[in-house]
C-alpha cells in the first residue's frame, strides 16, 4: 500500500546514545512497513552542538564562522551513519545524505544560513528506489560549496523545507515532551496537551520563550502551510498539530500561559524629554548587536521622562555597559539593572475578537496583589512583567481563570 511521503525529524534527545538511536529506526522501519515514503531529519546526537562550541571556544574564542560552521555539521553527519546503520540492522533500505547530498542550497550567512532552493533530485532518486532516505538537520551548502548551518535548532528548518519541496503530507517533529501544552507542566500540574494549535499561536509562543520549536521554522511552515505534527519519540502519544486554522467547538479565547525567566529589566530614569533621545540609545543599542524585546516609556510631565526595557539576562552586562555609554551623552539620570523580573504571557487567536481580555488578566493579577511592572501587546497576546517570585503563582492562576485546565 502506498500512503504518501512523511517527514520526520528527530532532535538531539530522541538520538542521544545507542539504544535511542536503536529506537527511532524502530520507529521508522514500523511507518516504512505500514507503507509510507520516509524522510529522516535528525540533530546531533544529545549535546554534541553544545560540546564542539565549547571545544572551539578551547581553541578560538572567536572562531572564524565558516570553520565554526565546518566543526558543527559534522555532529548531524554522525547522526544520520548511525541511524541508517540502525535502519539496516532491522532489513529496511536506507540510505544518509549530508545537507549538501540533499540539496539543501543556502547563502552564504555562515552559521545562520537562510536556504535558497532545495535541489532534491537526488533524493527522490533514492525514494523511488524504496529507501528511506536520511538527511542531516541543521545544514546546507553554499553555490560554491562552502558548508552553512541554518541557526540553533536548525533541523527543524530542514525538516520543514523538505516537507514543503516534497510536498509531504505532513512534518512530523519528534522530541522529549508529549507536545505543545497549555502551560509549562512543571509549574502548573493541571496544564492540559493542546490537540491543535494555529501557526500564529505557535510563532508567539517560540517568541515569548517556549522552546519547543525553532521559530524560524514554524515561519517557513506557515507560509507554505506545511501542516506540522510534534510528538514525543518516547511514547506513541498523538501530539499537537500546528495547523493554519484551528476549528475549536467553543469559544477560546486563551490557548497558553507563557512564563519567561531569562529576561532582565534595565531602566534609564530621567530622560530628557526630546526628539532624537530613545532613537540614540536603541540605535547604539543594535549597532552592538543586543536585542531588545520589551520597550515602555512613561509619559512626561516634567521635560524628562524614564524608559525601561528588556534584555535577555545573557546580554544584560553588555547592555548594560551600552546603554551607560549612550546615556551619558545626553545627560540621562541613574540606570538600574533589574534580574529578579519574569515575564508571564496570555495567547491565542480569540482575543482579536474578545474584548476585556487585557482586564481579566490583569484583574487576576490584582487578586493575587502582583504588581505590574510592565505590560506589552500584541495581536494575540499580552505580556506583563513582575517579580521574578509571583511568577508561578500568577501562571497558575491565569491558568485557572481562562479555563486551560483539566
Ligand atoms: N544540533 C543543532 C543544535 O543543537 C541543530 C538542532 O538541534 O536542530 O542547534
Ligand atoms: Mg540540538
């Protein structure tokens, strides 16, 4: 029976020793058996990313990043030998490519590489012949076949790009968690698995911290509307489909809780109150390359006015130090460097069409005396900013009132 082409992808936990690796060819070989066409995608076994950046850093604090791109690709290149190797131990046909192998052309951004096309000849080649073809993540190749990578956790771009190319009739995304939930388990027990999530949900999401899913890949899946399933590859469990648009019987206003502890808070307090200033700082800002996420400035009553923003934690001394330079030159009062903030977020669709939403959250917030630092919007979400130890409280709270529990 032919039942069409599926993409799979497994990341670096579900690959992370022999008897994992052993276990996705299971995987694999019981789908190839059942009668679907297989593309492989797999990341470097366990940490092995995290180990060779390490390891260069031993030899290079700052490696050249094509070299830097050279040492990284060869972690999926392990990958995808060993899991062929698998496959074969159990009688099925397959054959690993590199990103080169499968075609995967991108520019020439060393280690954030954007793909241009995909020439996958070579691979349909090999699905005609019955193979499970095995690709590694995370990688491509320049017109003048110079190696790239694609970005931290670029094996979901990979898998998603060849979903497209190959019109697949699905992306299948294993990891070590069950699927997208209501809020992070750990903090709130009740959290429920959400069947069905829509692209946006899911962009928003990876952008206020949750890691599920590289973002730049859900992008690309939204545009070409590639349907996306995550799962675990520890459990047969269904998952969370990432789809365009999501049928929900009721009115769901709310589908996630975020909650974000790696950001910290910085802000510069009296501020001459003129043209030009925030253009100066945030431009200084981005010419050192420090990403800054949420921004409020108070309204003036006086000629000055304070501006805090936020910073991942990872970047707060330079930022810091940046921003001290920048203020100094426009005669701005005390900076103040704030660590002990978290972020908690509501999201979901239904609040374009919802209105109070704002309210009832912050309402919620009130009743547990949380006080609001900072509060931020957007289409399908809203961000406030309070202390780092009300958080859990405040998710499990939020949790309850929009009725995301079981
Ligand atoms: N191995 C790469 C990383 O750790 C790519 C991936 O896992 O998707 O970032
Ligand atoms: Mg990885």
């Amino acid at each position: 029976m032919h039942r069409g082409l599926i993409v799979q992808k497994f990341g670096g936990s579900s690959v992370a020793n022999v008897e994992r690796i052993q276990e996705v060819a299971r995987r694999v070989v019981d789908y190839r058996r059942r009668g679907y066409d297989l593309v492989v995608v797999v990341s470097a076994l366990g940490d092995t990313t995290d180990e060779l950046v390490e390891l260069a850093n031993k030899i290079n604090l700052h490696p050249s990043e094509r070299e830097m791109d050279m040492l990284l690709s060869t972690g999926e290149q392990i990958s995808v030998a060993l899991l062929a190797m698998a496959v074969h131990k159990l009688g099925v046909e397959a054959i690993s490519f590199t990103g080169a192998q499968g075609g995967i052309i991108t520019d020439t951004s060393h280690t954030r590489a954007r793909i241009i096309k995909i020439n996958a000849d070579k691979i349909k080649e090999e699905l005609k012949k019955n193979r499970v073809v095995i690709v590694a993540g995370f990688q491509g190749v320049t017109l003048t076949q110079d190696i790239t990578t694609l970005g931290r956790g670029g094996s979901d771009l990979t898998a998603v790009a060849l979903a497209k190319e190959l019109a697949a009739r699905e992306c299948e995304i294993y990891t070590d968690v069950d699927g997208i939930y209501t809020t992070d388990p750990r903090v709130e027990p009740h959290a429920k698995m959400i069947k069905e999530i829509t692209y946006d949900e899911m962009l928003e999401m990876a952008s206020l911290g949750a890691q599920v899913m590289q973002a730049r890949s859900i992008e690309v899946a939204k545009k070409f509307d590639v349907p996306i399933h995550v799962r675990s590859s520890f459990s047969k469990n269904a998952g969370t489909l990432i789809i365009k648009e999501v049928k929900r019987m009721e009115d769901v206003v709310v589908t996630s809780v975020t909650i974000n502890k790696k950001a910290a808070k910085i802000t510069i307090c009296s501020l001459p109150d003129r043209p030009g200033v925030a253009a100066k700082i945030f431009k200084k800002l981005s010419l050192e390359g420090v990403n800054v996420d949420m921004i409020v400035q108070n309204v003036s009553h006086t000629r000055q006015t304070d501006i805090s923003f936020t910073v991942s934690k990872s970047a707060l001394q330079k930022a810091m130090k940046v921003t001290r330079k920048a203020a100094a030159n426009i005669n701005a009062g005390q900076i103040i460097a704030d660590e002990d903030i978290a972020r908690i977020s509501i999201v979901g669709v239904g609040m374009k069409s919802h209105p109070g939403v704002a309210a009832t959250m912050f309402g919620v917030l009130a009743k547990k005396k949380v006080n609001i630092e900072m509060i931020s919007t957007s289409d399908i979400s809203i961000s406030c900013i309070i202390k780092k130890r009300f958080a859990e409280r405040a998710v499990r709270a939020l949790h309850k009132e929009f009725g995301l529990g079981k």
